[in-house]
C-alpha cells in the first residue's frame, strides 16, 4: 500500500491494511520528533551545525534534478556518536554491526542518520559523509510485515537495495542490488560535492584537494588530513587522502553506463542521460524502465541475474 510520505518511506509491505497505516504514522511521528542517543552521543559544534545545515539545504535542491521532492530534514535528524562516552555492550555492538570501514549508516527505523564521530578529520569529512547519507534517505525507501504474530515493520529497500529479511543491517554483499544502490549514491555524492565549495568554511579544504588532484592524484580523492604521531626525535607528520568510496562497484557501474550509451546512442544525448535512468530507479522505487534497459542491451533476464552478483565493499554504508 503506497501512503503520501512523511518520512523517509515510500511504501509498507504485508500485514493488513490498518498495519500498514500505523505503521506509517510511526515513522512519520519518528521523523518529526527531535531523538539525542543519550549516553553514545555528543553535541555538535556550531562549525558542525552549520555544515550539516548546509548539505541538507544542498541536497535538496541538488535533488530537485532528478525529479526528487526532498523531506524536510534539518541537522536534528543527524548524530554524531563518540566512542569514548558509549558503555562496553553499545561499542560491541557497533563493532558487529558495523565493521570496518563504515563511517556512517541511514537507520530507516529511527528515521535517522548516524556518523561516527570518532572516524571524522574534517569538516569537509563530514559533510561529504552526511551528503552520502541523505542520499540514502531521500532515496525510495520501503519496509515489511512479515509476519502476523509480529507487526513491526522492517527494512525491505533503501534504493535499489533489496534487504534480507535475516538480517536488520547487512552488508551490501548479502543485499541484492547492493553493491548497485551504493555505486549510484556515491556516484551522486561525487556530482554534488562541487556544491560544497559555496561553504566558506570548506572551500581552502576543498581547494587543496584540488591542487592535489591537480598534481596527479586519482580523481576520485575527496578529501586530505595532516595525521600526527610520536617519533623518537619528536613528532612527525604526514599528509594521509580520503577517497570516495565504493571504487570498484562504481566502475562497474560506468562500465554498464558506458555500454548501455554505445549501444543506445541515438537515444540518450550523453553517459549522463543514462546515469540519470539508474538514478530515477532508485530514487522513486520503479525499475521498469531500469530494467527494460538493461535486459534490451544485454539480454533478457539480465537485470535479475544483476541482483545476484556480489561485490566487495571499502568503505561507507
């Protein structure tokens, strides 16, 4: 059953009719009630304030060019979580829920965005972490009743990403279309990072990684921090890059893109064009052109079969 939405889902899976509904209205009433994680969060600066303001206000404009109306999200949906404040269980669990390189998560259940604080070197880490989060939020999502004893929803899509019904939180190695919803949103994050030079705050961090880029470095680096350590004459200090994430499922990605415009180029003027048919299936949750796509130039059943393929992940969420 499709509702008007008030949060971030577009639709509920299963149950009744009256399920789905209330389902709905609680996480509209989750969405429009401030949340502080008290005991694992901490409060953000006012620089941290503003860049967070900032994107959301980005975003949904940047968004407006794919056909997106933005939910109204402001810097009370996002979450700064410290690691030195969270108790043993908490840190367990983030460990096992979220291992290694994440640095952030978009939680469907609580309508809220989570970044690891303890992982971030700059405001411009920050806002380039966050832009990909809302990506995620702004992007179709649905939840599932699947089960009459048991009413509570869970996730079923975030984008293209078909969720497990075993796991609350999987990697996107488990997840069909994963390695796909993510190589769209980072892709995404890469075009809308431009915007963040209009923050005077980011713009000498964004111009340094330019001058880098500049002198040779890969493309796809976003962003530089100064890491500082003991030595035995005193400290030493070294220049360390941040890179946008998922390589490897955005190159696969550009190459079904790039496939896709030399078979089809009499109906799509540029690779952009075609971007944007990826974009829109994942953003309003309608796979038929996607799928008509793809199926037409590679072969019939092709898009099905895509949902199978695992891809590893480097980091992001």
């Amino acid at each position: 059953m499709n509702f008007e939405r008030q949060s971030s889902i577009h639709k509920i899976l299963g149950g009744t009719e009256e399920e789905q509904k209330k389902a709905l209205e609680n996480a509209s009433e989750k969405f429009s009630t401030p949340l502080f994680y008290e005991d694992v969060e901490r409060r953000k600066t006012p620089e941290e304030e503003e860049v967070i303001a900032f994107v959301v206000s980005q975003m949904a404009d940047f968004l407006q060019d794919y056909g997106v109306l933005s939910l109204p999200i402001n810097s009370s949906h996002v979450h700064i979580f410290d690691d030195s404040i969270m108790t043993e269980r908490v840190r367990d669990w983030m460990e096992k829920e979220h291992p290694n390189p994440a640095e952030a998560f978009c939680d469907q259940n609580s309508q809220q965005i989570v970044v690891f604080g303890w992982k971030l070197k700059s405001l411009l880490d920050l806002a380039q972490i966050v832009a990909h989060e809302l990506i995620h939020f702004q992007s179709f999502n649905s939840q599932v009743i699947n089960s009459p004893k048991n009413t509570t929803p869970r996730p079923h899509r975030v984008g293209l990403a078909v969720h497990p019904t075993s796991q609350i939180l999987p990697g996107i190695e488990h997840t069909r279309f994963g390695w796909l919803n993510e190589a769209i949103t980072e892709e995404l994050n890469m075009r809308f990072d431009e915007k963040l030079r209009g923050l005077p705050m980011l713009k000498e961090d964004h111009e340094k990684v330019e001058d880098f880029r500049q002198k040779g470095a890969a493309s796809d680096l976003r962003a530089i921090y100064t890491e500082r350590f003991a030595v035995p004459e005193g400290e030493k200090y070294i220049i360390r890059p941040r890179y946008f994430s998922y390589s490897q499922e955005r190159e696969k990605l550009n190459k079904l893109i790039a496939d896709i415009f030399e078979r089809h180029a009499e109906d799509f003027e540029s690779t952009e064009d075609v971007f944007k048919v990826f974009v829109q299936a994942a953003m309003t949750g309608d796979l038929k052109e996607l799928a008509t796509l793809i199926d037409s130039t590679f072969g019939s059943g092709t898009f099905k079969k895509m949902a199978a393929i695992k891809e590893s992940s480097e980091s992001g969420s």
